[in-house]
C-alpha cells in the first residue's frame, strides 16, 4: 500500500538531507500550493518544480479541499483561543516583522473573519495574502496539514523540518506513533550530508520499492508496538533499544553486501553533518482522527552518490532498503 507524505508550512519544500529521507521513505510527497500561483516560478521555485516534473512531490490545492471539511473553523478557533500567548498577541495590531504571510486560498471566509476580529490578521498590501501573527500562521499550517491530510482522497501523514508548530497533543497510540516516526528514521534509514539529484531520488526509489514497502511495514509495526507503551520513560528506553536493534540488523545487512562485492561507482563522499536532534510534536482532532507532527534534526553521516546496484540481488530482510541506502548515501 502506497504512503504520501504532505509537507508543510511552505509553498517550496526544502532542498537538503531532511527532505532527501523524506522523499525516500514515502511513495509520494505533496505540498500546499495555492492553484493561482502554480505557474509562479518564483513562488514555487526551480527545485520544488522539478520534484513535481518528475512525479516526486505532488501540489494540493487547499481552496476546494477546505470546505469539504466539516468543523474545520470551529476546531482551530478552540485551539487557538484556548493559547494564552496568543490572546496576548490579539491584543494589539498584527505588526510586520512579527507575522507570516499566508495566501488567501489557504483560508475560508469563516478564517478571515475571526482572525481579523481577533486581531490576529489583516490583508497583506497584496491583497492575495495575508499577514497572521508568527504564531497563530505556524499553528495554522499545521492544522491545515493535518485536515487536508486526513481527507480520504489525500490520506497524507504531514511532515515538516520547522520546530515552532506546537499544538497540545492527545494521549493516543496513534500520536505517540506519529511523533515517533521521523526519530526512528533517523537512526536506521541514512541520510545523505546534502542533496542528491532529482534523477538519482527517482532511479533509486524504482529500483527498490518492493524494498521499501517490506522496510516501511517494519518501522510501522515497530512504531506501534512502542506507541501502546503508556510510561513515557519506558516508552523512550524502548524506543532506543529499538533504534540500536534496528541499526545493527541493517550494519550487518550492508556488511553481507560488501562480502558480496556488488558493482558501485562512487561521485564523491562529503564529510557528515552533527546531528541535530531537536524535535517537535503537535496534534489536532480532525474529524476524530489523531495526528501528530514531529520536525527531525538532520542524522550524521557521509554521502556517497552510487549507481550500479543489481535490482534483484538484494537480501530477503525487510530491513534491506535501509542497508541499501547506506550504500546510496
């Protein structure tokens, strides 16, 4: 079964390490674009634009899609109002410098309205945008991802690399296994010190995708089984453990395959990044679903461009894409 990821807060997603793992572990990537901006090179960016040449990332258009949900300004104005640091904010004028700029397609009238009544809004000089006050535009896009994403036509899990998104979170298996997800892939799936050519993403992820769904049922299953953990202590001990058992399997996989001295050519090896290891969790309900958002560090690590790989030599384990991407990077 295919899994897209949905990006967030902006149009252009980000060209690096972070979004390179993301593009290799989901089928598919989507990012909200607004429908009247599609054309816009300048908005949307060379490198967003080849991705969606190329069939890696997909745009959402959000105006139509926002009105297909039910509740959708009710449930964000009680998170909102519920934030005392926000209320604070609604009490003087939405000021430059301390607001985001939000295209009017990404809203309904319902939004307009009871941001600009909260002092939380106004039009920007263009009049397609709008200025939202820094926290209130960070909660919004999550939101925004999170009920675009549950829609049964998109069924996308909303990814980000920014950490200022917070939403309170609900006590659920199902969010605790979304906030863990990316940490995970962190520590079993490499990831590369800079990013690789869209060709490259492309050829790899056709020459292993059986790989990938076999390796995605493993990190799915062992992200639940960790979820249901109900002590938080205990639930992160056991989430490392996992992560060692995990990386170790794969450092054994990847020495199976230099016994057998598979073909490679190596482009270049660039010396890794530390790792950042801040991340960030919120959720929302939307329409009783509980998601949850997790924005990951970038995992050390060299990268080396290969090619040459026999397509179906690969070792039975459903741990064998990430052995193979040890060698990708």
């Amino acid at each position: 079964m295919e899994r897209q990821a949905l990006y967030y807060p902006y149009i252009r997603v980000p060209e690096d390490a972070w979004f390179t793992r993301v593009l290799l572990y989901w089928d598919g990537v989507g990012t909200i674009l607004p429908q009247s901006l599609a054309g816009s090179a300048s908005v949307v960016g060379s490198y967003t634009s080849t991705l969606i040449d190329a069939g890696l990332v997909q745009p959402v258009w959000p105006a139509e899609d926002i009105l297909r949900i039910d509740g959708f300004a009710e449930r964000f104005f009680a998170i909102i109002d519920a934030d005392d640091e926000i209320r604070r904010m609604g009490e003087r004028p939405v000021e430059h410098g301390a607001a985001g700029q939000i295209h009017e397609e990404k809203f309904t009238d319902e939004i307009f309205r009871g941001l600009h009544e909260r002092g939380l809004g106004e039009r920007s000089e263009d009049s397609s945008w709008w200025k939202i006050e820094s926290r209130t535009a960070g909660i919004y896009m999550a939101y925004l991802a999170a009920s675009l994403g549950a829609l049964e036509h998109l069924r996308m899990d909303p990814v980000s690399d920014s950490t200022a998104l917070f939403v309170p979170a609900p006590e659920s298996a199902v969010a605790h296994a979304e906030a863990l997800r990316l940490g995970l892939l962190e520590a079993v799936l490499p990831g590369p010190a800079q990013p690789v050519s869209v060709e490259e993403v492309v050829s790899f992820k056709e020459a292993h995708a059986d790989e990938l769904t076999a390796f995605r049922t493993v990190i799915e299953s062992e992200l639940m089984r960790i979820a249901v953990i109900d002590d938080e202590e205990a639930r992160t001990r056991e989430k490392s453990l996992t992560e060692d058992r995990l990386r170790q399997q794969v450092d054994e996989i990847a020495a199976e395959m230099h016994r057998r001295r598979w073909p490679k050519v190596v482009f270049g090896t660039i010396a890794g990044l530390a790792s950042i290891a801040a991340t960030a969790t919120a959720a929302v309900g939307t329409g009783g679903v509980a998601l949850a958002f997790a924005a990951p560090g970038v995992i050390s690590g060299a990268y080396a461009a290969v090619e040459g790989f026999p397509r179906r030599q690969t070792s039975t384990s459903p741990l064998a894409f990430a052995a193979l991407a040890e060698e990708f990077r």
